[in-house]
C-alpha cells in the first residue's frame, strides 16, 4: 500500500519540476504579452522614442556583422585549416566573450580604447573619441557577437572533407578559387546557422554597450538600453519594445531551426563524402 | 601492389604534391616537379596530374558535368560520352551509383588532359560484382591512354590485370619492381612471393630439398606442386591433409601449410580426404629460394 503512494509520489515528481520550469520560464513572455494592451503597440511602436532606438540599432549592428563576416570568415578558415604552434590558446582566446559577463566586456573595451586607455593615447592624437560614440556600440556588438560566428564558421570549415580541398588542388584550382568553389558553398550552411546567432546576440547586447557606450539617444541609445531608460517613464513603451525584440528573437530561433534542419537533410546525402580519409594504404 | 599501411596512398601524393617527401626527387620527362636538393616544389595545381581518390571525392554540392568540368571545361562533354554517364549530366553524385562515381571520376581526372594519370585503389570501394566489370572497363581504358598511369591497389588481381609492371611495395620500402612474370618467377623476398600467392616453405621442411639452416627458404607457386600419398623420389613437402576447396574443373589442397593446385580427378584418383597424410610434391630442377 505505502509503496503504491510512494511510487506514485516518485512518477509524479518529475513531471511536477518541469511544470514549475516551464511555467517560470513561459510566464514572463506571456506577462509581456499580457500586461499591455495588444492594440495599442503598434502606436507605441512609432514613437520617435522608438524610432531612434531602432535606426541607432539598425545601424550599429549592421556595421558590426559586416565586420564580423569579413573578417571573421577568413579568420575562421585559417583556424580550421592550420594548425600551429598556440592554436588552441588562439581558440580559445577567441571564444572568451562567450563567457565573459558583458559588464566586463564594456570595462575592458574602455580601458583598451578609453581616453586614459592603452591605445587611448593614438586615438586622442588622431582625434578620434571612442567612448560613447556610435561607433562604440559597433565595438560593443562585434566583440560580444563574434565569438558566436567564429565558433560555428570553425566547425563548418573543420567539417569539409579535407579530401575533397585535396581534389580541387589536383584539378588545378589554387588556394584561392579551392576556397571560392569548394570550401565556401559547402560551409555556407554552417556560416549562416553561426551568423544567425550572432545576429541574435548582436541586437540583444546590453551590458557591454552602456559600459563602452552609453545611453545617449539618437546615438547609442539601442532598443535595449531603450526598454531600459523607460522602466520608469513609459513602462507601456518599454513592454512595447520588449514584445518587439521578442518577435525578432523568436524568427531568428526560426531561421536558425530551418537552417540546421535543411543542413541536416542535406548532409545525409552529403555524408558519405564528408568522411575524413583515415585508412592509411 | 602492397598491404595497408605500406605506404602506397603515400606515394600518390607525394606526386600529386598533396604531401612532402623528405628527400628525393620527382620529375616527369626531365621536368621536375619535386626536388628536395633543388629546392623544388611545385603546388599541386602547378602540377599536371589526374588523382582518382579511393573514395572519389567528387564535390557534392555539383553535377556530375559541373564535377567533370572542374578540371577541364572543354573536354567535358566528350568525357561525359566516352565514359557514358552523358545521361548523369545533371544528376548530383549522391544519387548515382558506386560504379558510376567511379567513372564520373575518372573522367574528372582526364578533363584536365594531365600527363600522369594517378589512381588510388579505383576498385576497392564496390562490390564484387561492379568491380570485375570495372576492372575490365579500366583495362580498356589504360590500354588506349597515352599517358603513364600509377595505379594502387592491395589486389593482386587488379595488378595483374591492369598492370605492365608491379611495384611492390611494404613498410614504406619498394621490396621489387618487375612484369608480373618477372615476380612470379624471380621473387626479391619471401614477403613478395607470399604476395603473389605463392608458398614459402622453410628448407628444412623439405624432405630431398636443399640443405641449410632455417633462413633459406623454397618459394613454390600452388600450380607447380603436384600430390602424392606415398614418399617421392624427388624433393617433397610432407604433411596432413587440412583442407580440400573445390575450383571448377582443379582443387586447392592443404597439405600442412602448403598450398597445391591440383587437377579435380586427381584428388579423388589419390582418394585424398581430410586428416589424410600426403605429400606436396616440387617441380624437378633447382628450386626457387629466397631468404626466409
């Protein structure tokens, strides 16, 4: 009889903790959705308040994935195709922001770059001023963002059959064209899977931009330091643009979810030459 | 012609420039391509050579035409045709067959029209059915190519069907290079007569053989032995009688670890049966030896 209770106690348990997880998290995004009223964001939404937020946004992190897929693609490829002496420090080093708190982040890109900073000195001689220009956001999102690509771009580049480079050189393509026909079409689903969550991280970016940056609007002044400054002032507009930022979080999960799942479908067929050669004749 | 691990993908790419040798020198005519004294390394797509890779390589994300186009735009066509995967033009190479990946790449390897034709265990990746009709479709194609051809394999049968001459090689080392008469019948080693099939039977194993101590060693081929129940005149392998592998209109029998050919009638005349005593019978005249 006891252990019947018992038993059922302990089927039931686990069920009951995952309530209480996906309730905790579901209920912030529905109290979003709940605690304005649905019909009145898109007013809110055209607030100029909004719109600077947004073109400053719109902006900076155009800019910064621009710089992260420039270099960060050709960074990634000399990664994943070397190997040197201090590679896996160089790795290693280029995942850190993944882990570094984003505050840390902001102080560190303002000791680097700030006025009494280490390159504080040739800046001010150039008469360029980082903190709390719009360009500071720049380096705000591309430093936070792009460990995100990098990261994915190296597995894409590592996954590429090295056979198949091999191949490319022995039909006469140099480096360059191998890299243009061969190994960039077959990473691209990596690249762009890596590129969606930078993006993601990108638009989200906080810590590091009020630190490095500021809040001023029109200038530095993002949709998250936006909701921020309205905590107090227009709580109403604040919900608006979180239900915004919400919307686009979740077509980026999307995008990223299709993107894997086509990668997938696709690789099945792509597997059987996507084998590194390992027999040895 | 070797085991794995001997080193013969090595030496593909060695030529193909995909690896570094150490020392030596690699040269077609009187160009070179490599030359560790020189200073000389050409990059491989400075190089002129066609690599068919054991498991082909073909890109993925191309047609099969885009993939034979790679090397060589203009003779793509009439690769496609000579081949006869024209009707694959279009098609990826996920979707066809093991056997036509080989001729999409083989074909692939021609476009470019290189000067040495490189093929890394062509037949290996198919079934034993593809493979005897690819092997004969490979025997046409390199007895009309103009080109020097090194082709690797583990095989005995594609050496001796495919090659003019037989390198052959073990731990990194060209143990003899030769016809493939010129192996069977003058083998360098014990390790290159047990690659053609042949016997290695310690000298003191023979009964009126050669004398010597253990490191002298008789290399007779299956074919050469013949069987007998009682003691021969001549030099003789004893033994017992462990296996009797029917094959077609011959048999192979193991008498100890000697392996005879034998005709079918002449078996059952001798009323040979497993656990039976016999006698490996050699030809007569001098025999083969080789250090064992």
């Amino acid at each position: 009889m006891s252990r019947s209770i018992a038993g059922r106690a302990g089927a039931a348990l686990p069920a009951l903790l995952t309530g209480i997880a996906l309730a905790f998290l579901a209920i912030p995004l529905v109290a979003l959705f709940t605690e304005v009223p649905l019909g009145d964001v898109p007013s809110l939404l055209r607030d100029p308040f909004v719109r600077d937020a947004l073109t400053v946004t719109a902006r900076t992190n155009a800019v910064a994935n621009v710089l992260i897929v420039g270099f960060g693609t050709p960074a990634a490829y000399v990664l994943a195709t070397r190997r040197f002496p201090g590679r896996a420090l160089v790795v290693t080093l280029v995942e850190l922001p993944l882990v570094l708190p984003p505050a840390v982040a902001g102080i560190g890109l303002l000791a680097a770059f700030g006025v009494g900073g280490l390159l504080g000195g040739p800046l001010d001689d150039a008469g360029i001023v980082l903190p709390f220009s719009e360009w500071a956001v720049v380096l705000a999102v591309t430093f936070v963002a792009s460990p995100f690509y990098l990261r994915q771009a190296i597995a894409a580049f590592e996954g590429i059959d090295p056979s198949l480079t091999a191949a490319a050189r022995t039909l006469g393509a140099g480096p360059a064209r191998t890299l243009l026909r061969v190994s960039l079409p077959l990473a691209a689903g990596g690249l762009l899977a890596g590129w969606v969550l930078a993006f993601a991280r990108g638009i989200g970016e906080f810590g590091a931009t009020i630190v490095f940056a500021g809040n001023v609007r029109g200038e530095t002044q993002t949709l998250t330091l936006g909701i921020y400054e309205q905590l107090d002032a227009d709580f109403d507009q604040a919900l608006a643009i979180g239900i915004l930022l919400v919307v686009l979080s979740g077509a980026v999960l999307l995008s990223y979810k299709l993107i894997s799942a086509w990668r997938s479908s696709s690789s099945t067929s792509l597997s059987l030459f996507a084998r590194t050669s390992s027999q040895s004749t | 012609m070797g085991p794995s691990g001997a080193g013969k993908s090595t030496v593909l790419q060695a030529i193909a420039g995909l690896r570094r040798p150490d020392r030596g020198r690699i040269a077609v005519d009187e160009r070179a391509w490599f030359d560790a004294a020189g200073g000389i390394d050409l990059a491989p797509e400075s190089r002129s050579v066609g690599l068919v890779f054991q498991e082909y390589a073909l890109f993925p994300h191309m047609s099969v035409r885009a993939n034979v186009a790679f090397g060589g735009p203009q003779r793509a066509d009439e690769l496609l045709e000579r081949f006869g995967i024209a009707h694959l033009a279009d098609v990826r190479p996920s979707a066809i067959s093991g056997g036509e990946r080989q001729r999409v790449a083989l074909a692939r390897a021609l476009a470019r029209g290189p000067e040495v034709l490189l093929l890394d265990e062509p037949l290996s990746a198919l079934d034993a059915h593809t493979r005897g009709v690819v092997r004969g479709e490979l025997e046409d194609l390199l007895a009309e190519l103009e080109q020097p051809a090194l082709l690797v394999t583990h095989d005995m049968r594609d050496a001796t069907a495919l090659a003019d001459r037989i390198g052959v090689i073990a731990d990194g080392r060209l143990r003899q290079v030769g016809t493939l008469p010129e192996l069977l019948d003058r083998p360098a080693d014990a390790f290159v007569a047990r690659l053609t099939g042949a016997n290695v039977i310690p000298a003191g194993a023979v009964v009126g053989g050669p004398s010597g101590d253990g490191q002298v060693a008789v290399v007779a081929h299956p074919w050469e032995l013949t069987l007998a129940t009682a003691q021969p005149a001549c030099a003789a392998v004893p033994g017992v009688v462990h296996g009797i592998v029917p094959d077609g209109d011959r048999a192979r029998v193991r008498v100890g670890d000697v392996v005879v050919q034998a005709q079918a009638e002449e078996v059952e005349r001798l009323g040979l049966e497993r656990g039976a005593s016999a006698w490996a019978v050699l030809a007569p005249g001098p025999p083969r030896l080789v250090a064992n």
